[in-house]
C-alpha cells in the first residue's frame, strides 16, 4: 500500500494485518481511513478525537477498526461479506479468515485508487461477496461475478488444493488475491465504463462482450486457447472471452501499480550505478494517479525483472511470469485511464463506507 505501517508504541515495522506487535506486545488496530495502526484501549482506540472500535471480527483476524458512527460493528470489509460458512463450522472458518485477509488487502488498494464502491446491502447491484466453502457439504463451488457479487470457494486457501488446479489448469500464477481481483475487474467493467464512446474504445480493444458468453466457455475448455495468443493477451484465460479479457487486463494493473507502491513504500530503487537491469535509476512511486501508463509499465519492467531474479535466487518460479505486448499494454493503458478518472475523495470514500443497510435487503 501507499503507507508504512509501524507500531503506535515502539515504531517497529509490521505488516498491514498485524493484530499485536511482535516485539512490545501493543494490541492495536488499523485506522483505514489514514492507513495507521493504533494503540487499543481493551476494544477501542482514539484518534484525533474521533472513538474507533475493533471489528466484532478481530478473533477471525480482522484488525480493522470501525468507526463510532459505523452502522454496524463489522468493518466495511466484512459487510461487505454478504454470505458466509456457518457458524459452528470452524474449519471453514479458519479458511474464510485468510480469504478475509487477502479481501482486505484489495479494500485498501481500491480505496488507494479512489474507486467507487457501493455495497450490496445499500443498493442494487452493490458489491458483495458469497465466500462459501466446497469442502463443508462437498458441492462444487463456482469462483465467479453476478450482478456485483463475487463467489470465492474457501478452500483455495489451501495450498495443495490451490496448486493442483494451478497445475491442471496450466495457469503460471493463481492466488486469492489474484482471483479478488480478477473478479473485482468484472465488476467495475460496469461501473466505470457509462458511455457509449468508451464502451466502443473498450469493445474496439478486447472484444464485444455481447457475444455469448455459454459459447465461448465450452469453445474455450474445448479447444483452449488459440495459437499465437501471447501476442495480444495476458494470459490463456483471457482469451476465452471479451468479459474475461477485461477482467484479467484490470486484475493485472492491480497486481503491478499495487506491488510498485509496496516497493515505494519500503524505500527500494534500482540504482543503475549498482544494477545490471538499467542505465538510469528506477524510483517506483506510491502512486502513479498523474503518470501515463509508459511509466507505470516502464518501472514495472524493471523492477519485475529484479523480483524474479530475487525469487530465482530462493529456487522458486518468477514472481511475475508474464509478457506485456504492445497489445497488451494498450488494454492496460486503457484501464489505467478509467482508474484514475475522477476517483473519489476520502470524504466521498467515507460516506459510501457508511451507508446505512438497505430494510429491504436486511
């Protein structure tokens, strides 16, 4: 994220789910609003004369913490979870605290960008999420998007169940957060695009999203991808149709705008007088709102250069084992347009996170 998060008490650098700091014991919660981590007080904090309380979630994990005038004592992250395992069904639980992890880590990133989000429970076609579990009654569970919906099986978090259909499906990278994104792609498909001009821009790069979409599916899983596909797409799944071309474009300009602000955040740089990567420095930024998309992807091929080689160096796979074509970086392009058009302020951000719950989808 754009921030550092440190312990309120002893300014040790610790991660953005942190619940108590490994080193002094501080039980603390993050403030989302300006990406600090404060000092609890038992279930509360204070913080410029505002009273915030922890999740009523913090023992599944939550370190968020929720505002005195909040309309509920969840954070907006996890009223955001629309259907969950049930309650005495602990294992799933376990599973849905890491999904919840990951689904917060992209909450931020959204409200990084300044994304709109309406949730689910205040108006038609919000955002949600059905985080269900395919191991608890043994029904298959479809990872999905519906009317601003999003459907993730729990059991994903589990490495080896992960790593199989990795494997099956021929995918280089698959992960939790990888498909919040990808999903997160199809919603905002209709949010952000509300033109018949850009909508025509956005069929002209990927594709008419009106051709069918059941065809395209049993083409796709039939034949696979087609021959030459590197060249204009970022991945195989990408091809199957305009919808998933979308998804996959916008799911990955999350993936590098939000690792290059990481990168910013913790201070690294490539210094061409030490780097055999580039000629000149590499300073990648904590946000990329005024930047065209050549500097976005130029950083990006630099710095992803240096992560693969570090993970290289640990025997592992690249970290980002993907090509970015001319094609491609238009459709990128494209998303980065839509991005930083008019995003919201953290006023406007607030607001939405405070809606009140809609009586008739209490």
């Amino acid at each position: 994220m754009s921030t550092t998060p440190r312990c309120p008490s002893c300014r040790r650098f610790v991660t953005l789910d942190t619940l108590a700091c490994p080193d002094c014991g501080t039980e603390m919660g993050l403030q989302v609003i300006s990406r600090a981590f404060i000092a609890l007080r038992g279930d509360r904090a204070s913080d410029d004369g505002t009273t915030w309380y922890t999740c009523s979630e913090r023992e599944w994990g939550c370190n968020w913490l929720v505002r005195d005038d909040a309309p509920a004592g969840r954070c907006i992250s996890c009223r955001l979870t629309r259907t969950r395992p049930a309650s005495d069904d602990t294992i799933a639980l376990e599973k849905l605290a890491k999904v919840e992890e990951a689904k917060r880590r992209l909450m931020l990133q959204i409200g990084d960008l300044g994304l709109p989000l309406r949730p689910w429970y205040a108006t038609d076609g919000g955002l949600g999420f059905d985080l269900l579990s395919s191991r608890s009654d043994g029904r298959k569970v479809l990872i999905g998007h519906a009317n601003g919906i999003i459907t993730i099986d729990l059991a994903e978090s589990l490495d080896d169940v992960r790593e199989a259909l990795r494997v099956r499906l021929g995918e280089p990278y698959r992960t939790i957060l990888g498909h919040l994104r990808h999903e997160i792609g199809h919603y905002y498909q209709n949010v952000l695009i509300t033109d018949d001009d850009t909508w025509a821009r956005c069929r002209d790069l990927f594709g008419d999203e009106r051709e069918s979409y059941r065809d395209a599916l049993a083409r796709h899983y039939k034949t696979g991808a087609p021959d030459g596909w590197q060249e204009s797409f970022i991945s195989e799944y990408a091809t199957m149709h305009p919808w998933e071309d979308f998804a996959e474009s916008f799911a990955h300009y999350l993936h590098i705008v939000g690792t290059l602000q990481t990168a910013a955040a913790i201070g690294m740089r490539l210094d061409a007088g030490a780097s055999t990567l580039r000629d000149t420095d590499v300073v990648p930024r904590g946000t990329y709102h005024d930047e065209p998309i050549g500097r976005v992807l130029a950083d990006w091929a630099a710095m992803s250069q240096g992560f693969n080689r570090v993970n290289r160096s640990m025997g592992l796979g690249d970290l980002y084992p993907f090509t970015i074509t001319t094609p491609v970086q238009r459709k990128l392009g494209f998303v980065h347009e839509l991005i930083t058009r008019a995003p919201l302020t953290s006023d406007e951000q607030v607001a939405l996170a405070l809606a009140p719950r809609d009586p008739e989808r209490a």
